[in-house]
C-alpha cells in the first residue's frame, strides 16, 4: 500500500498507459480521480474499478483547456481534500512529413501534448502547495529524448515536456514538490496503432519491426509504465526529482 491516504490525478486515464496507471495507484491504496477527454470512458473506468465511488471519481477534461483542468482539480479536492500526486499522461499522437503539417494540426499536437502537461500542473501547485508536499510525473516519450523523422511537432512537444520538468523541478523543489517524467518506448496502446497507421500500409510488419528493434524483444505494455510511475509517486523516490526515467527495454542503450 505505497500510496495509502493519497490523492492522485490521472489524465489521458480511460484508457492504455493511463489506466494501467489509475489501478495500479487504486491498488496500492490511493483516492484516484480519473480525467479523460472521452468523459464517458472515463466514468465507465471509474464504475468498474469502485463502483461506490467512494474512491475512484471521474472527470471529462481537454488537458489543452486551462479550465478543464482546473475543473478536474477541483472536483478531486472537494471529494478528497486535497491533491498529493498529479499523473500528466495525456497525449496526443501525429505522424507525418514536415509538408503534410498544416496549422491546426501542428497546434493540436503541441497544445495536448506540451500545453496539457503545463496546464495540468499548473491546476495542481497550489494545492500540493498547501500540503507542503507533492508529486507531478509527465508521460514523455523516447521522443522527448532522441528524435526520429516524421514526428516532428510530438518530437518538439515532448522535447518541451523534458525541459518543463526540469524547470518545475527547480522552481518547485522548495516546496516539496518532486517533478520527474517517464519516457516509454513503444508501448501496446490504442496510441500506437495511431502512430504506426501514419508510418506503414502494413500493420503487421510495422509492428514487428519495433520489436525488433527493442533489444528485450518485445514492446512495452501499458502496466510496466505503471509501475514506473508508482516508483515514482512512492516515498521510495522522495530525492528523485527533475529526472526522466527511461522505460524501453534497452532502446537507447546503444
């Protein structure tokens, strides 16, 4: 029970990375309110993990929208008195040549991605701050880090993810906060066939060839991000801060 007596915010949470991450935390002993944009998703995800609702809430939210957020937060401090641990995981995916990018969809891409992990964290410091602790940990992505082509804008977004943790992880240090973010290679969500429907005609032989290319021989699955980010919301990591911790498998070992 790693997390008993604590509060979390997950976002992205109806579904893949998010939801493995919203039983994980329910199982060890956290009040969770699942954000999502798809509302009903997410109200479905909270039923069936407590159907009481006494510890698993729910709540519609557009990370990109400020006051979606801070609606979010708010609905978890009034149900559960405070906030100890936000998730920031939700994401938007692209894949595609520089020359397909128009506006909106370039704007869309770094609004949820970078802007929804902003917006986000900025709902939930003033609360953590109350408590005179917390713990925020952004889902990056092995695109935070490296860069392959034709992601640009979700390269450049998670790029700023990494450099918004380490400046929060500054900024918020003197008040207990820990700021870090997880960067998973490929991992089996609906994200990834989104991703992958963007880079291959054939499915298939998309995905064995990131297999192939994680040295471990096989892609992530949702909970082994979960289990990242409990570590990291657990008291085990309280001098972790400012640091992005690299779930892939051996990726980028080379």
């Amino acid at each position: 029970m790693r997390l008993e007596g604590k509060v979390a915010i997950i976002t992205g949470a109806a579904s893949g990375i998010g939801l493995a991450t919203v039983r994980r935390f329910h199982e060890e002993g956290a009040k969770v309110l699942v954000a999502d944009l798809d509302g009903a998703a997410a109200g479905e995800a909270a039923e069936e993990l407590d159907p009481s609702g006494s510890d698993v809430i729910h709540a519609s939210c557009d990370v990109s929208n400020p006051s979606d957020c801070a609606a979010a937060v708010e609905k978890a401090v009034l149900a559960f008195g405070g906030i100890d641990v936000l998730h920031a995981n939700a994401g938007l995916p692209f894949t595609g040549e520089i020359e397909t990018v128009d506006a909106e969809t370039f704007h869309a891409v770094v609004s949820v991605n970078l802007g929804g992990a902003f917006f986000s964290a900025q709902a939930v410091v003033p609360f953590m701050k109350k408590r005179g602790a917390g713990c925020i940990i952004f889902t990056s992505s092995l695109q935070g880090l490296i860069a392959r082509p034709n992601f640009s804008p979700y390269t450049a977004a998670k790029h700023g993810v990494t450099g918004l943790m380490k400046g929060l992880a500054l900024e918020l240090a003197p008040s207990g906060i820990r700021v870090n973010a997880i960067a998973p290679g490929p991992t089996q969500t609906p994200m990834l066939g989104k991703f992958l429907g963007g880079m291959a005609d054939d499915m298939d032989e998309a995905i064995e060839r990131f297999k192939n290319s994680v040295p471990m021989g096989r892609l992530l699955e949702p909970i082994d991000v979960a289990n990242a980010a409990l570590f990291l919301a657990s008291d085990e990591a309280k001098m972790i801060t400012g640091h992005t911790l690299v779930v892939d498998g051996g990726t980028t070992a080379g």
